[in-house]
C-alpha cells in the first residue's frame, strides 16, 4: 500500500536560483534551469551530502557535528512573498534576497504542507519536504541594502510564510515554468501533536 497520497494541488516554478556567495549577505542568482542531486543543487551554497549541524539543531546536536543536509532546497511561495512584501509595506520583494533556491506558485498553505511531503516535477526530479523554514535576520541584511528602512521588518512579516526547505531524493532537472505536483504521507495528524509542542 503506498505511503504517499498523490493530490490534485501542481504548483508552477517562477523562480529559480543559486545562492553562490556566502551567508553573511544573501543572494540568489537568477537561472533558468538547474540540476538536481543526491548532494543537491550543483553548484550550490548549500550543496553536499552532509553539513555540520547549526544553533537549529542545538536540542539534538553540538554546533557543528556532522549531520545529512536535508536543508539542500529552500523552497518560497509566490503568493507568500506577495504577503511578506505587503507586510513589510513594500510592493514587491525579490526572492534573490532571500537566497530561495525555488518559488512556486499555486499551492496554498505552502509554508506548511507536511513534512515528508514531495514535489515532482515533470523530469521526474523529486524533492522531500523536511521542514518549515523559519524566519531569521540573516535575510534582513540583504533586504535592508536594497531596501534602505525595511530590513528589520522582514523577520515579523515572514513568520509562518517563509517557505519550506527540502532535500533531493530523485536526481533529475528544473526549469522555469516546470509543473511540481504534491504527494503527501497519508497517515492522520499524531494525536499527541498539541501535548508535546506545550511541553
């Protein structure tokens, strides 16, 4: 029996990027396509089978043990970007700030769609969604030079709408304009899920 439930929901690909530079200024460059492969994206800041393990991880992990990259993909909604930009009271926010490897448009709730979820696209290329992304001020820097005045405003307007990020379990390609179709585990949400997050 599959573990998967296919749905009906297809995002659509509207950006594409690789964060080439470094963390201390985020920036995606613009692509029309990209690779994808077991160590992510080629060419990637956040290529790589592992990576060390950071201040998200401190309740499992010291800072910087070894642990598998399932944060290869960051992955932004379209109609969630339009909200942050309202937010921040901008008219328009570019994804390039935000180093996001993809944005896709048409999937609501995108932010949280369920973990282990996967987006297939039209190579076969699949992503599996880890978690949540969650919103922080490394982004801010890169908004505030563009932006002068509203870079301190991202990290509220963003919160819940920054995206998910994924890692690679079918290698294939990506293009702009690529369909991405949903699959998500088909089990019930844990009874225990409220209990646990109040402890």
């Amino acid at each position: 029996m599959p573990i998967l439930k296919t749905t009906d929901y297809i995002g659509r690909i509207t950006f594409l990027g690789r964060m080439i530079g470094t963390y201390d200024l985020l920036h995606s460059e613009p692509i029309q396509s990209l690779k994808a492969t077991f160590a992510g994206i080629e060419g990637e800041a956040h290529e790589g089978i592992s990576v060390p393990s950071c201040t998200r991880m401190t309740p499992l992990y010291r800072k910087g043990t070894p642990i598998a990259n399932t944060r290869q993909v960051s992955i932004l909604s379209a109609e969630e970007m339009a909200q942050i930009a309202a937010k921040m009271g901008l008219d328009s926010l570019s994804p390039s700030l935000l180093g996001a490897t993809m944005v896709v448009e048409g999937i609501p709730d995108f932010s949280h769609i369920p973990p282990g979820s996967r987006l297939q696209g039209a190579s076969g290329a699949t992503l599996v969604v880890n978690l949540n992304n969650r919103p922080c001020t490394i982004p801010s820097r890169a908004i505030e030079a563009q932006h002068p005045g509203f870079g301190a405003a991202f990290s509220a307007a963003a919160k819940g709408r920054r995206g998910v990020v994924a890692w690679v379990e079918r290698e294939g390609s990506f293009a702009l304009g690529d369909s991405l179709r949903l699959h998500i585990p088909d089990q019930r949400v844990w009874a225990h899920l409220d209990a646990a997050r109040k402890a």
